[in-house]
C-alpha cells in the first residue's frame, strides 16, 4: 500500500585515504531526457555505482556550515555518521542488543572486516576517531547490513522511527568526500521502501541514513533514479523492513510509529 505525507580506536589517514581516491571521478550522464521512474516499483539489484543527483545543481552542504530546516536536530545525530572503507556511509543506530552501524547490503559481505571513519567533515568538531568492525548481518533484499565496532566511540546512536514527515535530510559522504548533509521532500512509501524527491545523493552516500523531521531514522539510503534534469526519485529502505529481516534488531528499537 502506498502512503502519502499528511581504545584501540585511532589509526593513521593513509588507512582512509586509499579507498577514498577511489571514488574520485565523476558524474556521467547522456543528453536524452531519461524516463521518469515509478515510484512504488519493483526494486532493482543495487549498484554502489548508481548516479543519483536530483537537478542541475548537486545541493550539499558541509555538515559545519548547515542552517537548514534541520539544523536543531542535525549536530545530536552527525556524529553518529561514518564513512566506510572509504566508500559508503552508515549510522552507528540506537539497538536493544548493543549499538551497531548500519549500512547498505551492497557495501559488505558477513565476516568482512569494515574500516570505520567517525568526525571525516570540514572543519571538524572533534578529532577523527577510526576503528574497525564485523559485518555480522548483511542482506540485498532488504538491502542492509550491521556493524559490530570493535571499539564504541563516545558517541549517541540515532534512534530508529517508521514515522515519515513531509521533509526530510540525509547526512553522507558522497564520493567518499567530507560528510555533508542534503534536504528534500518524502514521496511515499510501499513494499518496504521510502521514496524521496529533490534530495541529492552521489556514489559512496549507499548505506546513509534517511532522517525524519526529528532527526530519528526512518530508513537507510541504497538506490536513486533522479536525474540532473530534476527528474525521478531516489529510495531506501525502511527501518521497518530491517527490522523485520534481521535476528539482531528488535520492534521495540523502533522508538515511534
């Protein structure tokens, strides 16, 4: 049914930075006017690689320099953003069991060990803190996977919601790049996904978390079909739909509904 709105932790750079280079090229397109996509289709395998900038302009701000819509609520949950192996994003979530990051399924296999970045941002407001995890679960549909951190930074995990609002954000690290924050509009959600317009994501944004109004997250970001045009949308999947597949996490970690 569709819906509508009503210790051990730190670590050299260079460890970073060979994933990072990785990510540096750029945006490719054609002339052609593409096909709007419906929303409320079947989804498609994910690609790390899917170009998903909605409009002419890529509307990014450093995460430091952010007066939006969401600027009460964005610097409580930055923190708990990362970017993994110098190529995906996650949020370190608020669970029953035990603090996890969570990330896109496409991003990991189970039993990888994962390179995790906290405070990778433009004038940072702390000192990066680098640690490394287990991927203990990890699926494509829904397309997810969790982050067993070696060592827990001191850092408040963002709680879980199924509650959409009329606007909301996405803190990422688009090409591996400086974490920044993008805004836009809720569209709809059905079959486990949420779908979302004029809210930029790039290569290496996979696995960030889509926040609500009051800063919780209702979804994880894995696949976009917006384009420069202004056209399409992008979507994740929700917190519902991870919690429903995976042993670790638990319906009472969703805070609201």
């Amino acid at each position: 049914m569709e819906s509508r709105p009503p210790g051990q932790v730190m670590r050299p750079w260079g460890l970073l930075l060979t994933g990072t280079v990785l990510l540096g090229f750029t945006a490719c397109g054609g002339s052609a006017v593409p096909v709007v996509p419906r929303v409320c289709e079947e989804p498609r395998v994910p690609e790390v690689g899917s170009l998903t900038q909605c409009g002419p302009i890529a509307d990014f701000t450093p995460i430091n320099r952010y007066q939006g819509a969401f600027a009460d609520v964005v610097q409580a949950r930055e923190d708990a953003v990362v970017i993994i192996d110098g190529r995906c994003t996650g949020t370190l979530i608020q669970a029953s069991a035990g603090p996890v990051v969570v990330t896109a399924g496409h991003c990991a296999a189970v039993g990888d060990r994962a390179l995790v970045v906290f405070n990778f941002e433009d004038a940072p407001d702390g000192d990066p803190l680098i640690t490394e995890g287990t991927v203990i679960e990890q699926a494509l549909e829904p397309d997810y996977a969790l982050i067993a951190l070696d060592v827990l930074p001191d850092v408040t995990p963002v709680p879980l919601t199924a509650r959409a609002t009329e606007r909301l954000a996405i803190i990422q690290h688009p090409r591996g790049r400086p974490k920044v924050i993008a805004e836009g509009g809720y569209l709809a959600t059905c079959r486990q996904l949420v779908y979302y317009t004029d809210l930029d994501t790039l290569v290496g944004s996979s696995g960030a978390g889509v926040l609500n109004r009051e800063g919780h997250l209702l979804g994880i970001h894995t696949d976009g079909d917006c384009y420069s045009t202004g056209q399409g949308s992008n979507r994740g999947w929700t917190s519902d739909a991870l919690v429903e597949a995976s042993p670790y996490l638990l319906p009472s970690d969703i805070v609201e509904r």
